[in-house]
C-alpha cells in the first residue's frame, strides 16, 4: 500500500467571526431623537420619491386652504324724523335699539334691516317710543314730544284744609302737602306757565292766588288763612 501525502491547506486571509450582537439594545425600539423631522427645504434637494411625495404634500396643502369671501353688507334705509316742538328738537336724542346715535341734527338716518326700536329723549319732554317694521318702514315719520307735567306741593296752616290747583279753572283737589300734577298747557313753547291755586277750610277765609310752575318742576306755596 502506498500512501500520498497531503497538500498542506492554505490559510484563510481576511475572514473572522461576525462581532457579539447585544439582543436587548437590538430590540429596543429607536428613540424619537434619532428621527429627524422632515425638512421640506432638504426634501426638495433630493432626487428620491419619498422627497418628492413630501414637497408635493406641501403643494397640496398651500391649496387647500380656504379663500375668503367677501360678502356686500346689506344696505341701510333712511329715515327721516321730524320732532316737535322746536324745543324739543333742539336738543332731541336718538337711541336704535338701546345705542344711542346722538343729538338728532335733522337729515336721515341710516336704519340697518331688521325690526327696531327708536327712541327720542328731550330734557323735560316724556320719552317717545316708535317700532320700526322690517318691511313697509316709512321714509319719513313725526315725533311730537309731550312735556313733563309741572307739579305743586300746597301747604296751609288751618286745620281740615282742602288745597287745589290746575288751569283756566279746572282745578285738583288734593290734601295739604300732597304734590299735584299739573299738564302743560298746549300753547306753553317754553315749559312755563301760570297755574291757579286755592285753599280752604271751616272757619276760615278762602284764599288763592297764582304761581309760575316749569315743565318737569316742582312748586312749593303755603297758605296762610285768616279765621272768619
């Protein structure tokens, strides 16, 4: 038997073993710092389709967003007023709706759509009230202003007393202290007028006389009566 000897093996250059995988870090998921956040800027310089389908994204979403639409206000109707007495429209104020529009100086006023309120207010003139309607509102209305009543307050000495007071005869009786209200007379332009007043009592001498009252004013006279 003849025995060949063996070719001597030639040693492996440049191969090892792979290096130790650490099982836990590999399955650990990746922490949020080391994904960085997409950059539209570098996405557009790079070639690829996933920097393309990111650019494109923000494209779209410049588009998408909503585009104003300007709406024409709805038109306002004039109205015009017309208040009196003269003195009252002289310093009338005007409230819509609770907001005042300030001292009326004649002209219209722009009234928006919809149902309203006005109101005109003078110093010593009762408010006055009007309801505007959304549909079939006038172009033009009249505001006559009522004055406030004058009031007299009578006092007299004698005991059981009647007072009264009032215009061109028609008098109110009412007890001693007691204010009486008193209407402005229509002819009055200023507020000012004359008003009869009288006092009364058994035993005593009747007495009256005049005083000068104001619209919206209070006016104080004692008597002073003399025994029969």
């Amino acid at each position: 038997v003849r025995y060949w000897p063996r070719a001597p093996r030639k040693p492996v250059v440049g191969w090892a073993l792979p290096p130790a995988v650490d099982a836990e870090a590999e399955a650990a998921p990746p922490s949020d710092a080391a994904v960085p956040e997409p950059d539209v800027a570098t996405a557009a310089a790079r070639p690829d389709a996933a920097a393309r389908q990111l650019v494109n994204g923000e494209k779209m979403a410049k588009l998408r967003k909503p585009i104003p639409v300007l709406v024409a206000p709805a038109a306002t109707r004039p109205l015009t007023i017309t208040v009196t007495p003269a003195r009252a429209a002289a310093a009338a104020i005007v409230r819509l709706d609770g907001k005042s529009l300030g001292r009326y100086a004649g002209g219209p006023l722009p009234i928006p759509p919809g149902d309203h309120i006005l109101l005109v207010s003078a110093p010593a003139f009762q408010d006055h009230k009007v309801t505007l309607a959304a549909v079939g509102m006038p172009a033009s209305i009249k505001v006559p202003l009522k004055w406030h009543p004058a009031r007299v307050v009578l006092t007299c000495d004698a005991p059981n007393a009647t007072v009264s007071a009032g215009v061109r005869g028609s008098l109110k009786s009412a007890i001693p202290g007691a204010a009486i209200p008193i209407p402005v007379p229509p002819e009055s332009e200023t507020g000012e007028f004359t008003v009869e007043v009288r006092a009364s009592a058994a035993g005593y001498r009747n007495q009256s006389t005049t005083v000068t009252v104001r619209a919206g004013g209070t006016k104080t006279f004692d008597f002073k009566l003399v025994k029969n």
